[in-house]
C-alpha cells in the first residue's frame, strides 16, 4: 500500500521534471510560445478562437498560461479569455482553435525533448502543433500533424513576467469550494459549480468507482457523474489538478 502511494506521489513529479527541461519550460505559469522555423508567435486572432502565428508583440493574445492536467500535461489556455488549445478533429492538418475551457482529454498537451533541446507540443492523442509548411505568413493557422521533429514542429517557450489573464482567472475573487454530486439510480446528473479553475475529486463516496472521464468529469455547466458514482469534489483554486 505505501509502496503505491509513493508511485502515485512520484510519477507526476518525474513527468513534470521530464517536461522543464524542454524549450525553456520552468513548470506551470505564463509563456509565449514561438516557432522556430517561422519566429513568429502563437497568436489568438481577432475573432478570439482562431489560434494564429504573428511577429512577438508581447500583448496578452500571446500570453499562454500552461495549466497542470494529467500527469505529464497540460492544459494551454490564452491570456486574453482563457480559452484553450485544441484540435478541432484528430486527422493530419485538423486545424488548433482556442475553444472555451472544458477539461477534457482534447485540450491536454504534454512536451516532449526536440532534437535541439526545444519543445514539441503533443496532444494527448500523439498529434503535434505543426506550422502547415514551415511558413513565416504572418495569420497562418495552427494545425496538428504526425510527429517527424522538423523545425516547423519546435517551439521556444519564453517566460513571461506580467499580469495576464486579469478577465478569466480572478483568483483573488474567487474562493475554493467544495461540492458532493452524486449519479441518481445510475443516471447522469449535473451539478451547478464554477469549473474555470479546474475540479480535483476529493473523496468517493459511493460504492460505484469514480473514474474521470469515464464516470465523472466536468465542463463549463460544472460536474457530471454517471453509473452510479457520487464524489465530494474541491473547485475554484484548490481544484487544480
């Protein structure tokens, strides 16, 4: 029993290690994120989904706040409105939106090592953020393709000191709280619960298992359980996972 609880403590820290070391990864916290065969920065375009590369500018539609998820990801949301990075389907060339916060698998990205020590930022389902072509138009959209480590697949991750994200995150506004929802005879249920930060099962408390993603999980209406399973969980800040 101690022996699993130790692997359970220390599996994400050894994933979270192997991540600082990629591109100028410090751990969670503010980026840009630049290619390195274009030099252009990730950009949230105008219309406030598409997600774009352009000359740095430093301005918050550049600023990404990589969020801890599962182990070894992370979700990447902008500074503007907290949107995140996700594919719109799972096919080569399936373009990047920055699509309203819902915390599902589709919106987490781990780092892997490129060959010159730089980031490959790969979805939770093996795709990687790809500059179509390797081209350095200004506007270009981002897509997912099959990882190959060409330059058009590396990123720079700079650290960003600033204030971001003031609209979305609120952290000084909103305070942590704890909710019990539990599935009706089996039935999904929903129950009302500010998600934006994230939610962390505390304790299960029915005799059906919990599984994220499968039994419970969350999106902007708040939490869900289904087949029975009941949880206390913890959102607002102390809800980050």
């Amino acid at each position: 029993m101690r022996t699993k609880m130790l692997l359970r403590i220390l599996l994400p820290m050894a994933l979270i290690s192997t991540a600082l070391a990629q591109g100028g990864f410090g751990g969670p916290g503010w980026y840009e994120i630049a290619n390195v065969q274009s030099g252009k920065a990730l950009s949230l375009d105008r219309d406030m989904s598409r997600v774009t590369q352009f000359p740095q500018s430093n301005e918050e539609g550049q600023a990404w706040f990589f969020q801890a998820a599962d182990p070894g990801f992370f979700f990447i949301r902008n500074g503007v409105n907290g949107n995140t990075l996700e594919p719109t389907a799972g096919a080569n060339s399936s373009p990047v939106l920055a699509a309203p916060f819902h915390g599902t698998p589709s919106q987490q990205w781990r780092l892997d090592r490129a060959k010159d020590g730089n980031a490959l930022i790969v979805n939770h389902f093996g795709k990687t953020l790809d500059v179509p072509g390797g081209t350095s138009q200004d506007g270009a959209p981002m897509q997912i393709y099959d990882l190959n480590g060409d330059s058009n697949q590396r990123f720079i991750l700079r650290p960003l000191r600033g204030e971001f994200g003031a609209r979305w995150r609120g952290e000084g506004r909103r305070e942590s709280a704890a909710v019990t929802c539990a599935s009706d005879n089996g039935r999904r249920k929903y129950c009302e619960a500010d998600t934006r930060d994230g939610v962390r099962l505390v304790r299960q408390i029915s005799s059906s298992a919990c599984r994220l993603n499968e039994t419970w999980g969350f999106d902007q209406r708040g939490i869900w359980v289904d087949r029975g399973c009941g949880a206390e969980f913890q959102v607002g800040p102390a809800g980050r996972r």
